[in-house]
C-alpha cells in the first residue's frame, strides 16, 4: 500500500471534502491506476466507515460527509474507467431499486460496464420496479442490472423476475443483481441469472451474458 492512497483512505473516512480531489490526483500522479484507487483506497475506506456506522462509533451525518468526500476522488477516476468508446457490445439497463438511495456502488459497476464497451442507460436511485422494466423493454436492452444494499429492498429484485415472467421477457432480457444486501443464495433463489460480489466481476459476468 502506498502513502498516497493512504492518505486518501484517511480523508475519506474523516470526511475532509476539500482535500479529496487533490489527494486523488496524487495518487494519480504517483502512478497508482484507478481502478486500484477505486477498488484499494475509495472502497476500503467506505467500509471502514460502514463499520464505524455499525459500531456506533460514526452516525449518518459522518457517513454522509464520507460519501460526499469519496464522491470528489470517485468522479475523477470513473471517466478513466470507462474506455475509448467505439461501437457499442450491448445495452443495459441500470438502477438502485425502489426505496433505496445507496447509489455508490451502482456507480462502479456503470463504470465497469461502460469500460467493457457497453452502452449503460443509468436511471438513478429510489427507481420504481416498472420504470426499470420498461425502459429495458423500449430500449431493446439486453441486460437489467439492480443494485441495493438494503435488506427491506430486496424484495424489488424479486418484482424484476416476476414482472419479466410475466411480459414473457424472462430469458430474452437477462438480469444480474448486485449490492451488500443481496447474496449468490439469493440471486438463485428469487431466479436473477447473474450475481457478483464486486464491480469487476459484474463486468464478467456482462460479458459472459453477452457473448464478449
Ligand atoms: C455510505 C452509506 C450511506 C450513505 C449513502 C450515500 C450514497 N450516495 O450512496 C447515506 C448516508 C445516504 C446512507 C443512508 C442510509 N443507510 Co447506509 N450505508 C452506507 C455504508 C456506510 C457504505 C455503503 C457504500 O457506499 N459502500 C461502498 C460501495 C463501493 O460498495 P457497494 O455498494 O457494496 O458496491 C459494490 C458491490 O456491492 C457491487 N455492486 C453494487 N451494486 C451492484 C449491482 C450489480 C448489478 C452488481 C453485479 C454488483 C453490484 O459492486 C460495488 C463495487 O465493487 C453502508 C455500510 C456498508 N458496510 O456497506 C451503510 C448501510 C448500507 N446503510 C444502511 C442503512 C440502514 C441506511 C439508512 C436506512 C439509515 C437511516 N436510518 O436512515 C439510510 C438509507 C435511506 C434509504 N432509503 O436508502 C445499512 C443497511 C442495512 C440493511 N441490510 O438493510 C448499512 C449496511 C449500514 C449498517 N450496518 O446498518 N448510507
């Protein structure tokens, strides 16, 4: 580990948003990739967090300020994720389920999947169940990939598949969930047919969907 990104992982836990973004590009500097600051610093420092918040050590304004401070490294690495462009392999359809506005790691994964040469139609956090159904049927996507990282939420993954059996579209349109709150267990369970633990083999398992 190097001190750059060190020293990234501490601003982001003590929430001081001023220095994030030059801290960032240090570690740009120093020659650490983004992916490793995304993955080794941005992420490790969020679950430092988490379990300051869980320990009862942190409350929500600080994990808020944590994630406002993360989101000025993340927004100057996730363009260098995201490739040279060219013909596009595929759409997907991307969403934070209803009721749930953790939206960060979503934001990986749109990263990764664009970077794979995907075309990546975001529809935000807190997205109704039918707004992300439609907009994959209208927008002829191949892929409908869900994020939440709470439990309560869970259940709008399982809506995905039963609203997709129902149009008749299951199979056709393919379903890849993500998120703290959701499991391998579950994805078979509630039948989504692609589950990861982390954005880079959510962009495997796109791919291997796909064809690519
Ligand atoms: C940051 C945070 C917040 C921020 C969110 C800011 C934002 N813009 O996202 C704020 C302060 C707003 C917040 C609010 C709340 N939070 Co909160 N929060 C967290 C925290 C600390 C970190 C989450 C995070 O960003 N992790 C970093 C990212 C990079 O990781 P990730 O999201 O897991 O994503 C990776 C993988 O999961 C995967 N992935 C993610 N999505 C997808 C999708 C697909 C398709 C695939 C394949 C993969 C994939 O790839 C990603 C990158 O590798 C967690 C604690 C924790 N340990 O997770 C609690 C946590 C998620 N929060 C929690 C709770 C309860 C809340 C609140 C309800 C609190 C409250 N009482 O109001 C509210 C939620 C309100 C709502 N309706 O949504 C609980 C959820 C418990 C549960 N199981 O239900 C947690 C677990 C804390 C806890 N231990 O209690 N929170």
């Amino acid at each position: 580990m190097s001190a750059e990104l060190d020293a990234l992982i501490d601003i982001v836990v003590k929430g001081k948003i001023k220095e994030a973004k030059d801290a960032t590009q240090k570690c740009l500097d120093a020659g650490i990739d983004a992916k490793t600051i995304i993955f080794e610093g941005l992420s490790k420092a969020m679950a430092i967090v988490g379990d300051l918040y869980a320990s009862k050590k942190y409350f929500l304004p600080q994990v808020l300020l944590s994630a406002n401070t993360l989101y000025g490294g993340l927004n100057l690495c996730l363009p260098l994720l995201q490739g040279e462009g060219g013909a596009s392999k595929g759409t997907v359809v991307i969403a934070v389920v209803e009721g749930d506005v953790h939206d960060i790691g979503k934001n990986i994964v749109k990263a990764m999947l664009t970077g794979l040469g995907l075309t990546v139609i975001d529809l935000g956090k807190d997205i109704p169940i039918k707004t992300i159904i439609d907009t994959a049927v209208n927008e002829k996507a191949q892929i409908i990939a869900t994020s939440t990282l709470m439990t309560p939420t869970l259940a709008g993954m399982k809506q995905v598949e039963a609203e997709l059996k129902e149009n008749g579209m299951k199979g056709t349109i393919k379903t890849m969930i993500g998120g703290g709150a959701t499991s391998k267990e579950f994805a078979d369970q509630i039948g989504a047919d692609g589950w990861s633990y982390d954005a880079v083999e959510a962009s495997h398992v796109a791919a291997a969907f796909l064809g690519i």
